[in-house]
C-alpha cells in the first residue's frame, strides 16, 4: 500500500470516529433530553390535574408546558391552566371593582381553583349587601341564606325577609290601587285580600265590594215613557231627547228613567236627578246608595246596609212606603209600585196593584224561590202592573195584570236577564238572543205593535223595557231598538256607541264572568 493511500486510509477513519462521537454525544443528549421533557411534562399535568389546584402550581405548570411545546398534548393542558388564571385573575379584579356578578359567575366556574370558594363567597356577601342596600330584599334574602354562618348573613338575612315581606305587600298595594283607579274592582278586591290590615286596604277591600255589587245591580240603558237614556264611557250619558240636561253628569255606574225624573247612581254611592215639571227632591240623605230606580214621579234607591229610600209623589198608591225594608239585596220599579228582594229570597211590594200581586206570588210560594234578578212593569194607563223574576235556574215566574200576555213567561229557559216594560215583558238568552211576551196580537193599542219584535236579535248583551218600546245593548257597545216612536223614545239611538257592558255573559251557563269591568 503506498503512502498516499495510507494517509487517506487515516484521515478516513479520524473523521469517521469524529462523525461517530458526535452523533453518539448527540443520541445521549436526545435520550436525556426526551426524558428530561416527560419528567416535565408529567410534573406539569399532575400540577393541573392535582386536587389542590393552586394558583402557584398552576403558573409553575404554565411555564413548564411553555417550555416542552407540542410534546404530546401539553397545549391542551396548558390552554386550560391559562384559562383558569386568566379567569381567576379577572375574577379577582372584578371583586375589587365591585363587578361581583361578574365575579360570582366567574369563581363559581372556577369550583375549587386556588381560593375560589372563599372569594365566591365573599362575593356573594358583597353583592347581597348591595342588593340589600338597593332594596332588593328578595334576592339578597337568598344570597344571605345561602351563606348561613359567613360574616353577618344571619343578621342580614333576618332582616332582609322582613323588608322583603313589607316590600312585596307594598308592591301587591300598589298594584291594587292602579287596579282600583283603572275601575278593575274585582283585580283590586283580590290584591287587597291579600294585604290583612295593610295601609287602608280593609277600607279599599270594602270600596270594590261596594263597586261590584253596584256594577251588578246596575243597568246602562233604560228606556222611559217619552225617551230613552245609556251610559257611554266615563260614565256620561246619551240620550235621545233632552240632550243638554245631562252635560254636566259623568262618572255614573248606573241610570234610570220613567217620565218625570231620571236618576243616576255616581261611583261614590251619591246620586244626581234630572226633574221634569216634578217636586224638588231633596237629595243630601241619598248617600251610600247601590242601586236606583224610577218609577211614575217617584225614584227609589237601595242603601249599601240593606234598606230603601224613596221620594217623589206617592200619589196615594204607597209606592213610597219602603221605610220598613230591611235586608234588601235588590229594587225594581214599575208606573206605581215597588218591589224588593231581601237576603232570604222574600219579595216585598208596595203601591199600585201590591195585593194582588202579592197574593199571586203567596199562592205560587214555591215557584218564587231562588230569584237572582227582578223587573217591575205596566199600569201606565190601566191595569195593575206586573212584576217578573228571573230564578238561578234561568227559568222565569211573573204576578200581575195579564191582560196582553206580558206574564206569559212559563216557558222561558236559559235566562240571564229580564226587563218589564208597560205591557211586555223581555227576556235576554244566555246565547245573547231575546224573547218578548205582550200584545197577544191585541190592538187596543197600536203602539205595542212591534214592541216584542226582538227575534232577529243576536249578540245581546243588556236589555231594557219602555213605554211600548225594547232596547238591546250588543257586545260592541252599541244598541238596539223596536217598538213605539211617536215622542222619539228611539230617535237617534241606533247612533249610540260605546255604551258602558258590566256584564259578561257565558253562552254555556248562563252566568256572568267574575269581572265587571267597563267594556267598548
């Protein structure tokens, strides 16, 4: 082998060796450094994953999965100690800021993170006292509960409910009374039913009584002798003659009108009354009143205790003696006479034809129980008069001068409402049709002709009786007429709108809905 190739045949293998014990070194740092890298990582994912999750362990644990990059799945495990620390710290921040909803919903999520729990419940504390402090007693109430023993939540908490309870009674008041002023009586009755001796609310609970029952008892229309009257919204009246005597009345539950007077029942239990050619009446005792009527020169009203007074001209037939009454729950009025209904179902009538009657209803004693409405009528110009009650099985009785059929009521079922007017007698169906008896196709006065025409009638929801003439108030606030004309009884009432409905009535039963409200 000559030299040269010798002296190659060296360099050869120094390099050799040298290529060797570099990547020898080299394999040994990887080994090292692949186990050094999984010691770290396995430190660092027992730090997050520990039970004690420390703030410290977690920075630490940062770090380290910085460091060892994509080594298996160390971003996993380092995107969620980044996620806790960063929550945490904006946690933090938003409790000494003040933000502690923020920072409830955050250390609640953050569970047992570093010192989550003590810093949620400090937050908690905080946040109830600013609720409490806000007056929102409710809710810090809870938050108070919920940390029993922490800090003063106990104090807190006792405090807290008894606010709460005297806050919430204040908000049930409160909405009674928007109730009440919106004239929603039977919403208000119930709000204040709740508050016990509240405020004045055993005063408000007695005034939606009286409301109500004024509501029940009243009538929006009324038809009279030579003109008819309603009442449209805020209680202001229509009519179809004598427009200018009523401008100045307003705020009226109920009306009624016979020739001479026409009487109208305020909210307040007072009454006004429009004369016509009648005595002067003094009014300053016709307070408390829940009903009114007209009669022939006379009107009659029920007082809120149960008994009756009257004024006008008697005439010499005692419709005017209802002095004696007592207990009573309802009044009608016909030409000349009275009738009442007390608690217990008795009938009680005076003035013109009251014997008679009376014996009639005293021989049929069984038929006239259970009368839930009652109806005066006739006698205008001969005869006695008739009375009518409507029963709560909506069948229908009725005593008196028969002399054109206007007591032919036997068959009537499913009744909700009934009106007499001189010579008929009118019957409202639960269906919101209309039945009428009188005339009995007798002529002997032509006004009477068409005054039981009411069989086209649908969507009725009130009904009232004239001098030979019918009015039918229809759900949408307007109104119906047939009959007699001759002194313009219906003279512009098919313009009528808006007329005051307290009544609802059920298509299936028969009853009235439990709100009496003012309806367009």
């Amino acid at each position: 082998m000559s030299k040269r190739l010798k002296q190659k045949l060296l360099i050869f293998v120094a390099m050799f060796g040298t290529i060797f014990l570099v990547v020898s070194i080299f394999l040994i740092y990887a080994f090292n450094m692949k186990a050094e890298v999984k010691e770290m990582y396995e430190k660092a994912v027992s730090m997050v994953d520990n039970e004690n999750k420390s703030y410290e362990n977690y920075i630490t644990a940062i770090d380290i999965l910085k460091q060892i990059g994509n080594y298996k799945d160390s971003f996993i495990y380092l995107e969620k100690a980044t996620d806790c620390v960063e929550k945490y710290e904006i946690a933090k921040e938003s409790l000494e800021n003040g933000d502690y909803e923020l920072a409830i919903s955050l250390f609640t999520e953050l569970d047992k993170f570093a010192n989550s729990e003590d810093k949620l419940k400090e937050a908690q504390y905080k946040y109830a006292i600013q609720l409490y402090e806000d007056g929102e007693y409710d809710r810090s109430y809870k938050f108070f509960c919920d940390l029993t023993d922490y800090e003063e939540s106990n104090k807190y908490a006792e405090k807290a409910l008894l606010l709460s309870m005297q806050t919430a009674k204040e908000r049930v008041y409160n909405k009674a009374n928007e109730y009440f002023n919106e004239k929603k009586y039977d919403e208000a009755w119930t709000a204040y039913n709740q508050l016990g001796d509240y405020e004045n609310s055993q005063e408000m609970l007695k005034k939606c009584e009286d409301a109500i029952r004024r509501r029940k008892l009243a009538s929006t229309i009324s038809g009279g002798v030579s003109f008819s009257v309603g009442l449209s919204d805020g209680g202001r009246v229509v009519s179809t003659v004598k427009k200018e005597k009523f401008v100045e009345w307003d705020n009226l539950v109920s009306i009624s009108n016979f020739n001479i007077y026409t009487i109208g029942l305020k909210e307040d239990g007072t009454v006004v009354l429009e004369e016509t050619g009648g005595s002067k009446i003094d009014l300053s005792e016709w307070t408390d009143i829940v009903q009114v009527a007209a009669g022939e020169r006379y009107i009659i009203g029920l007082k809120n205790d149960g008994t009756v007074i009257g004024a006008g001209h008697d005439l010499g037939d005692g419709q005017l003696k209802v002095d004696n009454w007592r207990d009573i729950i309802m009044i009608a009025t016909g030409w000349r006479h009275t009738v009442g209904v007390d608690k217990d179902g008795k009938i009680y009538i005076t003035g013109h034809g009251d014997n008679k009657q009376l014996n009639e209803i005293e021989a049929n004693k069984d038929e006239w129980t259970d009368i839930i409405a009652i109806a005066a009528g006739g006698g205008f110009e001969k005869g006695t008069g008739h009375t009518v009650g409507l029963k709560n099985d909506g069948t229908v009785v009725a005593v008196g001068d028969n002399t054109y059929g206007q007591c032919n009521v036997d068959s009537w079922t499913n009744i909700v409402a009934i009106a007499a007017g001189e010579w008929h007698t009118v019957g409202l169906c639960a269906d919101g049709t209309v039945v009428a008896t009188g005339n009995d196709g007798k002529k002997d006065f032509y006004k009477y002709e068409n005054a039981c025409s009411v069989e086209k009638w649908e969507g009725i929801v009130a009904i009232a009786a004239g001098y030979g003439y019918t009015i039918g108030l229809k759900s949408d606030g307007t109104v119906l007429s047939v009959g007699y004309n001759d002194q313009s009884q219906q003279t512009s009432i098919d313009s009528w709108e808006n007329i005051l409905i307290y009544h609802e009535w059920d298509k299936n039963n028969g009853e009235t809905d439990t709100a009496f409200h003012s309806k367009k």
